[in-house]
C-alpha cells in the first residue's frame, strides 16, 4: 500500500515545490495577487489531475509553465475592452501618425496607467510581451510554453509592442473618463471590505470615499454588501453556547487532521 502510493506522494510533493514558482510567474502576467494565486492553483489541481499524462518527470516544470499560461491566455480573453490590432496596424503604416513619447513614457511610469494599457492587448500578444521583455524569456522559451511557433511568436511580439504604446498613447474619452476617477473601479472594489471594517489607512479610505462618491456602478455594489453583511449578521445568536463536551472533541478532531 506504501509502496503503491509513492509515486502519488512523490508528485505531490513536486507540485507543492513547483506552486511558488508558478505564483510568481502569473503575478507578473496578470498584475494581481488574488489572480494570480488563483491560476497557479488552478494549475496544480489540473496537474495533478491530469498527471497520468506527463511521460518524463524532469519535464514537470515546463509543462506546468505551459498550463499556467495557457490558463492565463484563457481568462484573459473575457476583456471586451481590447484595442484591434488591425486598426493599429492602419495607425502604425501610416507615415503621417505619431504619439507623443513624453506623454507615453509619463503613463508608463505610472502603475495603474501601465496595467490599464496592458489590459487593452488581447492575451496572445499581451502574454508574449509580459513573458518576453517583463519576465525576461526568449522567443524561442516564449513559443515552447504558448505553444505556438517561433515566427508566430515574434509577430505577436512585435503587434503587442506596438498595441502597448498605442494603448498608452490613446486619449480617447474612455480613458479621459476613467483618468477623471480617482481610483479604477477594481482597485476601489478590492478595498471595498476592508473600508467596511475600518481596516483602511486615512488615505486609502480617502481615497475610496472619492471614488464613490463619483462613480456610477461602485455605490450600488457597496450598498448591496453593506446590506448583505446586515442580514448575515442577524443570523447571530448571542445567546448560543457550544457546550464544553461538544468544544472537546471538536478540539481533539482537528488534533488528528
């Protein structure tokens, strides 16, 4: 029985030395903590489900390199926001269309700037671009985990390059409207729990109320948690009491786990 379960026990304790390496890379993909932990584990449970497949062992890291960012690619494709890159390719030929270099450099300092442009690229070219010039892969490392070919691999290379300055370049009324906010919708959204609990610094709590107070879709969505945490916590008994025989051996259970 020990002896059958090794190999599984083995494994497992590849995946489990593999998920820090693996977090790590979808940080620097999709430029968000919960995301990218979500991939990553995503990844090992496919792994491990799927681990009758891998033939050679020595290949694991790779192929959950592969997974991850195909899982990656997958997600990323719900965006309704993209730029065409048909229609940037039109901008880029045309020898009369510029940006201005100042400009473009000043948003790619700036952190939300850099990650909104970068959410504008579709994934394939987005991921090629991250992978290449953020995490420092070659092409050719590049085309083996996407699983697309070398000359395939260097054109989304090149049409996310130029998609990522376009994007940082535009100053459409979208991007005005969305500058004039003083937080993104998600980023006030992800502090949205902790304003509630009073756990914010003065100025991130600052910072949310603004936000707030001009948004249009964020106040509903913070008034309905407020109500839900409401109902929820008339669900509490004050009076209950676990008995003490019934709070032991729970203990003792939990003991063995």
């Amino acid at each position: 029985m020990d002896e059958a379960a090794a190999p599984g026990d083995a494994f497992a304790t590849a995946l489990a030395a593999e998920l820090p390496r693996l977090v790590h890379l979808a940080a620097r993909l999709v430029r968000d903590e919960d995301l990218a932990e979500d991939c990553a584990q995503e990844t090992i449970v496919g792994a491990w489900r799927r681990r009758d497949q891998l033939r050679d062992p020595a290949a694991l890291a790779a192929w959950l390199r592969r997974s991850l960012v195909n899982r990656v690619i997958d997600r990323a494709r719900a965006s309704h926001d993209e730029l065409d890159i048909d229609a940037v390719e039109a901008d880029w030929r045309d020898d009369h269309w510029s940006v201005a270099p100042d400009r473009v450099l000043e948003r790619a300092e700036l952190r939300d700037e850099l990650e909104d442009a970068l959410t504008r690229l579709p994934a394939v070219y987005r991921v090629a671009v991250l992978l290449h010039d953020a995490v420092g892969w070659t092409a050719a490392e590049v085309a083996a985990a996407t699983g697309a070919g070398l000359p395939a691999t260097k054109q989304r290379l090149r049409r996310g390059r130029m998609m990522f300055v376009s994007a940082l370049a535009d100053d459409d009324a979208r991007r005005r409207a969305s500058e004039a906010q003083p937080l993104r919708c998600w980023r006030a959204r992800r502090h949205v729990s902790g304003y509630l609990d009073g756990d914010l610094d003065a100025a991130t709590k600052a910072a949310v109320e603004a936000h707030l107070e001009t948004c249009p879709t964020c106040p509903p969505l913070y008034a309905s948690l407020v109500g839900v945490r409401a109902t929820l916590g008339g669900l509490r008994d004050p009076d209950s009491v676990v008995e003490d025989a019934i709070a032991r051996r729970v203990r003792e259970r939990l003991s063995t786990l």
